[in-house]
C-alpha cells in the first residue's frame, strides 16, 4: 500500500517538469476507475461531491467537505488534490485550523480560492464583492502556508485567482493576484476560467517558475499537447466529469418518464465491468446480468 509520505512525494515530482493531467473524481467509485485508467493524480470537485449529496456547491460544511477528503484520500493508491474552496474560516486564524484538519485527512494537494462564497456572505453582513480584498486574500493562502508547513511542509499548496470565475476577466487583476500568492507561498497557481492562448501565455510567464493549473471544462478547447505547448504544467476538468455522468443518468430518466423509452439506457456501463474494476474476486454472474 502506498503511504500518505509516498502520495505526497509523488505529487511533487509530477509538478517539476512536464504536463499532466489530474482529473476530478466526486466519489470513491469515480475515484477508483480513474485511477485504473493510470492517471497519476487526482482531485476532488467541491460541486461534483455537493451534488451527489443533493447539495448546491459551496453548501457543504467543512466537516463534511473533511470525511469526504479522508475517504477519497484512502480510496487510491495516487495522491489527491483537495478543493479546499475558501479555506472554511471566517478569518486567517480560522483558514489555518481548517488546512491543518485537512492536511490529516491524508490529501497531498490542497487548493485556496479568493472568492467569497454564499458561506462567507452570510456571515460577513456587508460583504458583497465577489472576491476578497488582496490583502485579505493573501493573508489567507499565507495562513494555509503556515499550517502546512506545521504538519511538515511536504502537502502542495495550489492558490486559485477566480477573477474570470466572478464577472471579473481582467487578465492584469488575474496575475497581480497569482504574483502575490506566489509570493505568499502557494506551490502551484491556478486561475479558473481563462481560455484564450495569450491569458494561458501570460498566466505561465508571470508565476514562472512556479507551475499553473488549468482548468478545461468543455469539449474542443484545447487538447494535452496543445495545452503542454504553452507551458501548463496541470490541467483538471472541475465538476465536468460529474456534469457528465448526471447528463447521461438526466436524459436515460427523461426517457423513461417522459417518454416509456429505455433508448437512454444503451450506454450503459457493463455491471460485469464495473464488479471486476471494484472487486476482482466476485464471481462472474451468467450473461454478465447485474440486478
């Protein structure tokens, strides 16, 4: 079994040199056939696991959002980003408490974002810019720094410019913040949201060396090798994957209610296939038929 030190390491080294990609699993199923498919690292979507709850995204609790951290950590023997979202806490000594409860769960990634989220607004009367003041925000991503390197430095720390994600799509505001993470000791910066090949450009220069994450959430963007070229070192697809799987479920269950048609179910994954993934020693059941 791969330990929680040899996840840590791992990701690390993915993070010097070339592009991969870590795509987002929403539970320990999803979790698992990713890895089969010889990804080398994965990361949580704050939406896709609030979705699977009957939750909108953003309206899990940290002590939630921490057990699903913990289980989806376990579950693989690759290492796990966590989609930390804002921190959990209200102010930096709260950011710092909440990483430290994260960083046990056993993650080797964790990502700070800068928006204010529905959690914060309701508890902060008056707040409604849609992203923290600078100072604000870097003093948060300084007191994920502080925790990580408490509990012993080696979990990677990622800080998210959500600029393009808010209404906000000033490239120049974009990397003034991504600079001043970096500079507050994020590993890896991430600013979701940005498209066109000269923000993706700019983004790598302006960190660099330090390496950037992208996030690709709809067909014919870019493909790996394009998104290589420009100097990406990690590319995630968010909820996209989750999005994906409840597209094909929502339109075989239209089908059904809508229409009397079980046409939606063609795709269907093969039961045999998905025991064999999860459990290697389950007998075969005749004609591959799964109740």
């Amino acid at each position: 079994m791969t330990t929680t030190t040899d996840k840590r390491r791992a990701f690390r080294r993915l993070h010097e040199s070339g592009c991969f990609v870590i795509p987002n699993p929403w539970d320990v199923g999803s979790a698992r056939y990713l890895e089969s498919l010889g990804f080398k690292a994965l990361a949580t979507t704050s939406s896709g696991s609030a979705w699977s709850l009957a939750r909108a995204d953003g309206a899990l609790s940290c002590e939630q959002v921490l057990e699903h951290l913990a289980r989806m950590a376990a579950a693989t023997d690759v290492p796990l980003n966590a989609d930390f979202e804002d921190g959990f806490g209200l102010d930096s000594a709260g950011v710092a408490e909440s990483v430290r409860l994260a960083v046990a769960t056993g993650i080797a990634g964790l990502s700070i974002e800068d928006s204010i989220g529905p959690r914060q607004r309701g508890q902060r009367p008056g707040a409604h810019a849609p992203l923290f003041e600078l100072n604000v925000a870097v003093e948060r991503v300084q007191a994920a720094r502080r925790a990580i390197d408490a509990a012993g430095g080696d979990v990677l720390l990622v800080a998210r410019a959500e600029c393009f994600l808010v209404g906000l799509p000033d490239i120049d505001m974009t990397i003034a913040r991504l600079k001043a993470y970096a500079s507050a000791g994020a590993d890896c910066l991430y600013a979701p949201g940005i498209r066109a090949r000269e923000h993706i450009r700019a983004v790598v220069e302006a960190v660099r060396p330090k390496p950037v994450n992208l996030l690709v959430s709809a067909p014919g963007e870019f493909t790996v090798a394009q998104i290589a070229e420009l100097g990406v070192r990690r590319v995630s697809v968010g909820g996209a994957l989750a999005r994906a799987a409840w597209g094909g479920f929502m339109r075989a269950a239209r089908d059904i209610a809508e229409r009397g048609s079980f046409a939606g179910l063609a795709d269907a994954a093969s039961g045999q296939a998905l025991n064999s993934l999860f459990d290697s020693q389950l007998p075969a059941r005749a004609g591959g038929h799964v109740s």
